[in-house]
C-alpha cells in the first residue's frame, strides 16, 4: 500500500507540475477529491503495467506515455516533446532539420500531409496535401500518435523508409523516400517577364523576414524600379512562427491589426498591428493559397485580405488557426499545448474554416495550343493563360471548392498544385495572377493619363 500511495503521489506531482497548477488552489477547490482519485486510479493502473505487462517497459516511456496521451487527447496539435524532440523542434524553427520535408497532422488515426516543403523527399516523390499515410515500412500507424509517426519517419541521413499513401481516387500506393537533411530557403523569387515580381515563401522560420526584404529588393533591382505588381506565393506553405507572419504581414501594411489570439481568460487577448511603410510602395499585390496554406501563411492572407491590401487567388486554405505554446519542462523537455486561437482583423476565425480566395483558380498543367506548336513563337513564349489551352486531370477538384469552379475557364483543376510546377511556366495559378496584375496596372497606368 505505501508503495502504491508513492506512485500516487509521484503520479499526481508530475501532473501538477506538468499543468502549472498551484497546489493549494488545487486543494481548496471544490473538486480537489475528485482530482485525487483519479490520480489514485492512474496509480493502480501504472503499478498493474509496470508488474504484468508482457515487456519490462521503464517508468519513463509510462509517464511520458501518459503525459502525451492526455495531451493529444485534447487536439491534434497538443502534445509532449522528449528532451530530443524538444532539440529537433528547436532546430526545424532556425530552418534546418532532418527527415523527408513534409508537415503532417493527425486525422481518423492516420497521418495526413499538410504540405510537403519544396525541395525535399516529400516533394520530389510527388506527395499531396490531404494524402493520408497509413503504413510507414509495412507497420500499420493506427493506433501511434502523431509523434511517434513523425519520430518513425525520421532516420539517419541516406536511409530509406517506403510510405503506404491513401489518395482520394486511387488505390493506395507505395513511395519510398530517402531521408535527407532539410535545409529550408523560406524566400525564393524571381521575375515573370520584365516587370512581375514573384516571392515564394514556403514556411516561416527565423529567416523569413528578412529574406523577403532582400528578395523585394532585388526584384526592384532586376525591374530597373518598373515593378508593376507583386505575387506573394503562399501554397504548400504549412506555417511556423506567429512573429513571422506578423512581420511579413507588417510588410506590407501601413496601418491597422494583422492578427488576434484569444484564449479562455479574456486578459490573455492579444493583438498586432501594423506600423507605417509598405515594402511594395501600394503596388498591387496577389497572393496564392491552396489547401496545403496553413496557420502563419493563413494570418498573412488573412490580413492582406481584410485590409483589401492583396488579392487571394487559388483554393480554401487549410484552416489550421489554433496557437501552440511550448512550455518547457526543465529536465523534461517540453509540451506543446493549444492556448488560443487566431483570429484575422474582422474577426473571423480561421479554425476549421480556412481563408476562401477572392478568386477560385483550381490547379491546372499549361500546355501549349496547336498554334504554338506549329511554330508560332509569339504564342509560345506567352504566359498569358488566355492563349493556352489546358490539358484535362483525371484527379477531382478541391471538394470545398467543387461547386465554385469558374464556369467558363476550360482548365480541368487538379485537386492540389504539383509541387513541382510551383513557380514554372506551367503553373496556371500564376499566370492568372500575373494577368491580373498586369491588368491592373494598365487601368490604373490609362486612368493617370
């Protein structure tokens, strides 16, 4: 009996500190014997595991197993990161890390991909936001939590592990990936012709910021100073750090709230705003979302969007708006934990619901016409979508998006961008949004004059 009172004991100081919860507040509640109880209960049970479970299991996988499973019990998004996980998490948000490139949530038991990072295994081996993983070399994942899937996934550097995909209209498949090391450039740009200017960020690290500044300057640079508009490419991008997509944000605005979190105490409200100076000087400005855009890529277009400072173009983003907290536990490593939810400057909330575009542009492969081929040089160095024709995928659109296609564009919409044709000539959301760009500026040029 006393040893059993002692891993009670032991149990319910581990969830105290855990919780950050005053004893003594704890004890005069109304419900503290109740508490006591249960924590009793997890007692009996930790002694029942440790003594008749089939494998010597140690008290450290138990309680951390426990401490885990509350957590992920409350959403996907909360869960305890070991004294590793806390260094790899760590890592990831300078912008480099080890694995397959690819950002994953749990959905029905089964690891479903956000978005795969440019560049990276995941990318190159041509998965999708909304595949669902069901097998990592064989070994079925339900029933793992989502960290034990992501720790699965990740390996030494050259060794290889085979995914089991589920995608929507096809038979599941296998894809074997090699891990690599995951150098993250969060910024990439380049101009489409002489006076687009085209930013991709693909997530939002330490780094982001300023590589979008030196990027804009550039682009200026390669314009001659004629820039007549900028794209701001935000597909695929499955989110990170909140100062980030404030700053990036702020970039662009001059004045007014990029975000709000609120969490359960109203004192714990916080907002951000903007401060004076627009890095595009009040060029028009587009922005491209997917359903692989997620938390921070959702605050920016967000906010760009309430302010009518941009134009969304593409499909619904994923509606990831939960804000996690990484507490540390000295000697412990870390949890995270959902403390608030985010909420775009008219007060919408982007959980579940996702940012819808102000254009729905489905995903759709350029080829060139028969004219092109033929030889006509005019029309094959054209981007404009208007004078290409479009090849016809089998894969179904966006099911949030299924009954808002645009009627009259012959494109057959793919149900998420390849990765591949991110930023290329035949990326169709592009080249609408540098059509759309160009014709703003050739309104706005003929109502100057």
């Amino acid at each position: 009996m006393k040893r059993l009172g002692l891993i009670a004991a032991t149990a319910a100081t581990v969830f105290l500190m855990t919780l950050h919860q005053d004893v003594g507040a704890a004890t005069s509640s109304s419900n503290s014997a109740e508490t006591y109880k249960q924590l009793n209960m997890f007692g009996d049970v930790f002694e029942q595991v440790r003594k008749n479970y089939v494998d010597d299991v140690s008290n450290e996988t138990l309680v951390e197993g426990a401490i885990n499973g509350m957590l992920t019990s409350l959403d996907p998004h909360s869960n305890y990161l070991n004294a590793k996980n806390f260094n790899d998490m760590k890592v990831q948000t300078r912008g480099e890390f080890g694995g397959l490139g690819i950002e994953v949530s749990m959905e029905n038991g089964l690891v479903k991909v956000v978005s795969p990072i440019d560049d990276t295994p995941a990318a190159r081996a041509g998965l999708k936001p909304g595949d669902l993983i069901t097998h990592l070399d064989g070994d079925a994942i339900q029933g793992m939590t989502l960290q034990q899937a992501v720790d699965k996934m990740r390996g030494p550097i050259n060794s290889d592990v085979t995914l089991t995909v589920r995608r929507e209209g096809k038979e599941p498949f296998d894809v074997k990936l090699t891990r690599a090391t995951i150098k993250i450039q969060s910024v990439r740009s380049h101009l489409e012709g002489k006076d687009v200017g085209y930013v991709r960020i693909t997530s939002f690290n330490e780094q982001t910021d300023v590589g979008l500044g030196n990027a804009v300057k550039s682009l200026k640079q390669q314009a001659n100073g004629k820039l007549s508009g900028l794209v701001l490419d935000l597909r695929n991008n499955p989110g990170g750090l909140l100062d980030q997509a404030v700053a990036v944000s702020d970039a662009f605005l001059d004045r007014g709230e990029i975000v709000s979190t609120r969490g359960r105490r109203s004192d714990d409200a916080q907002r951000y705003n903007s401060h004076p100076g627009d890095i595009i000087n009040g060029l028009p400005l587009a922005v491209l979302i997917n359903g692989g855009s997620a938390s921070a890529s959702e605050i920016v277009a967000g906010a760009l969007q309430d302010h009518h400072r941009a134009i969304l173009l593409g499909t619904r983003s994923f509606g990831k708006g939960s804000v996690q907290t990484i507490i540390p536990l000295p000697g412990h490593g870390a949890m995270r934990l959902t403390t608030a939810r985010y909420y775009t400057p008219s007060g919408r909330s982007i959980q579940a619901k996702g940012i819808d575009p102000d254009i729905i542009v489905e995903a759709a492969k350029i080829t060139k016409d028969e004219k092109a081929k033929a030889g006509d040089k005019s029309a094959a160095n054209d981007n404009a979508a208007a004078k290409d024709k479009t090849t016809a995928d089998k894969s179904k659109p966006d099911a949030a998006d299924k009954d808002k296609k645009d009627g009259d564009e012959k494109a057959s919409p793919e149900s998420s961008v390849d990765p591949s044709l991110i930023g290329t000539a035949d990326d169709y959301q592009l080249a609408r949004a540098v059509d759309m760009l160009r014709g703003i500026a050739l309104f706005n040029g003929r109502m100057v004059n």
